[in-house]
C-alpha cells in the first residue's frame, strides 16, 4: 500500500525527560516497557470517564509523537499542558508533519486490519478520501473521533477501547481511572461498538430489534459502525433491521462471548 496522508489528523509533539511520567499518570495506556519507535493507543478522559480524545502516541528518543484527529487536538494540547505543572515536557502541535499510513511504520495497535502508521512531511504525499478510510477501517470495527464520536460523548468501552489495547485496567492511577475500573468490575458494560451489515446504509440510522438497539455511527457500503446498547442486543439476537430491510451483526469476534454472558446473567437475575 502506497504512503497515504490522513488530512484529518495532527501531530502533538511531547518532548522532555517527564513525558513518560505525565503520560502514565493521566491517560488510559501503559508507558513501561515501550520501546522507541512502537505505537501504543490510549485517550484522556474526563473525570466522569469520558474520551476527550483518544490517539496513537509514538515513542520517540525525545518523548512521544501523538497522532490526534485536528479537531481534537487544540483541547487534548491544552489540558496536558494544563496538568503538566513543573513536569520537564514542551507540548506542542507540530504543523510541518502529517500522519499517514501505509506499508511503512509501526503498527496500528487497535487492529492487525489497518495499515501501518507514520509522519511524513506534510503535502509529501497523496491525502486518501474519507471514503476511502472508511473503506479499510469500517469493516476492521475501528471508530474514529469525529466520524462516530466527539468530545466527552462516550466511554472507553463504548468504542471498544479497552478490546483495542488502549486501557491498562492494571496500571496505576489516570484521570477517569475510578469509573472505568469501576465498570469493568461489575462486567456490566453497556454499550459497545459493532460492525454491522445491511442494505443502504448511513449514518444516523437506527438498528432495531424488538426495541431500538442501537445506531449507526459511520458506514461505509454495505457496512457500517453502530453503537449498539449489549442487552437489547443479546435479546433481539439475529432478528435485527435496519430501516424495516434485515441486518446482520459481523463482528467484532469477541462479541458473541459477551452477549452469551449477558443472556446468562438475565436467566439468574
């Protein structure tokens, strides 16, 4: 695959001895044993345990590079600069360079589907059309800001964060940490991401089963990204449509275990 440049996304460099240190104290991912060059997908969250913005923070001998959606990065810039205090790390969006992806680079740590990701000079290289992204990240079950999401709207969970290596739930403290753990204790996660098939679908629609279940975030032919409530669901099993024609879930493949264990814990409540 040829180098391509997503336009919708900017580079906020961390550079200094404490960038690590800043880094594992607020966000979701680890930072131990990370080696240079090696991508790793995490967010900021609010308090309440909302995704301000997730990103793909590379190592580097410096710091970090953070490939954030540019719409995301101007907050996600000022609040790490905000919690720096007197933490040795300059934070800065980097307009010379531009994410892409491709055959060369590092791994993109939310699924083996997706290209490689790397920083290029900006304008060094072809942009690829949103519909085109869409393409290859739809069918992978990989939601994006600013296309399924914004700011502070939902959950680590409810785009599959924590299935995508971006929450250490063992790591130490991060802002939002108490929600999340919470949450994942109790193994009640109510909402979830899924990539479902259908007929003309768009964003906004909504899938149905004996009740709403859930509704499209992003689509992309005939699949598309739904946030999707996990009990409904469970109960409506494969009789869902999408704008009265039928729909069919395809995945993710750890999905189906979950909806057995919600099936399960409703036959003993």
């Amino acid at each position: 695959m040829d180098t391509q440049i997503l336009s919708d996304r900017s580079v906020l460099v961390l550079d200094g001895p404490d960038t690590l240190a800043l880094l594992e104290r607020l966000v979701t991912s680890n930072t131990h044993d990370w080696d240079i060059g090696e991508a790793r997908y995490g967010a900021l969250l609010t308090p309440q345990g909302k995704v301000i913005a997730d990103f793909i923070a590379h190592r580097t001998e410096a710091g970090a590079l953070l490939d954030v959606a540019t719409h995301a990065v101007g907050d996600l810039s000022k609040r790490l600069q905000m919690f720096r205090l007197r933490a040795k790390v300059d934070i800065g969006v980097d307009g010379k360079q531009a994410v892409a992806i491709g055959d060369d680079g590092a791994a993109d740590p939310r699924s083996p589907d997706l290209p490689k990701r790397s920083f290029v000079e900006d304008g060094s290289a072809a942009a690829i059309s949103d519909e085109d992204w869409d393409a290859i990240r739809v069918p992978a079950g990989v939601a994006e800001w600013g296309r399924d999401f914004q700011g502070a709207e939902v959950f680590p969970w409810e785009i599959n964060m924590d299935r995508q290596a971006g929450v250490d739930l063992k790591k130490g403290c991060f802002v939002g940490q108490e929600v999340v753990s919470r949450m994942h204790r109790r193994g009640k996660l109510r909402k979830r991401t899924v990539i479902v098939e259908g007929e003309n679908l768009s964003k906004g629609q909504s899938v149905e089963g004996e009740t709403p279940v859930g509704e499209i975030t992003s689509a992309s032919g005939n699949k598309a990204l739904a946030i999707v409530r996990v009990d409904r669901l469970a109960k409506a099993g494969d009789e869902l449509t999408i704008d009265g024609k039928t729909a069919k879930i395809l995945g993710p493949d750890w999905l189906k275990d979950e909806l057995s264990a919600v099936l399960a814990d409703n036959e003993t409540e």
